[in-house]
C-alpha cells in the first residue's frame, strides 16, 4: 500500500525560490506531471514559518527514496537548502478522482 512522505525544511535556504529552483531544474512547474517515477502518486508544497513543508504519496519507499537520492538530493544539496525532518506515513487507504 502507499506511503506518505511529510518533509519539513526549515532554516537559511529553505526558500520558496529554492523550492521554485529544483522544480525548473527538474523542468517542471506547479500542476504539471511529476518528474520522477510513477510511483509518485502525489506531491505538493506549501510555505510554513521558517521553511516549507513538502508532502508526497509514493507506492513504496524504495522509489521515493532512490528519486531523493538521484535527483532531488543533489539539487538540494547544491542549492544549500538544509536537510529535512522526513516522516513516513504508512496509508491504509486513499481514493483518486
């Protein structure tokens, strides 16, 4: 079953323009497809005191993790943005529209 991911960034480079910046590198923009896996059944972001706050629901951890790693990892890494706080979120159940 499908695994949520809670990330919170928080401190000096956990910017809104940060953000924006891993998703042109990635070449994609809000409300568009997912630039990784299919596995990413969804992801959003909103802006919290401090940093931001990143959700995504994966089908399985192995591929969020490898697409962190791979991808977003360098980027960030690159763009200073601090590590973040990750919480798995086991889900029983989910619907799509």
């Amino acid at each position: 079953m499908a695994i949520a991911f809670d990330a919170r960034y928080t401190g000096a480079g956990a910017t809104r323009a940060n953000y924006n910046e891993i998703l042109s590198e990635l070449g994609v923009a809000s409300g568009g497809t997912h630039p990784g896996s299919p596995a990413c059944l969804f992801h959003w972001m909103a802006e919290i005191p401090g940093g931001f706050r990143v959700t995504d629901v994966w089908d399985n951890q192995a591929d969020f993790d490898k697409f962190i790693a791979d991808t977003v990892g360098p980027i960030a890494v690159r763009l200073n943005i601090p590590q973040p706080q990750v919480t798995p979120i086991p889900i029983h159940s989910f619907l799509r529209g």
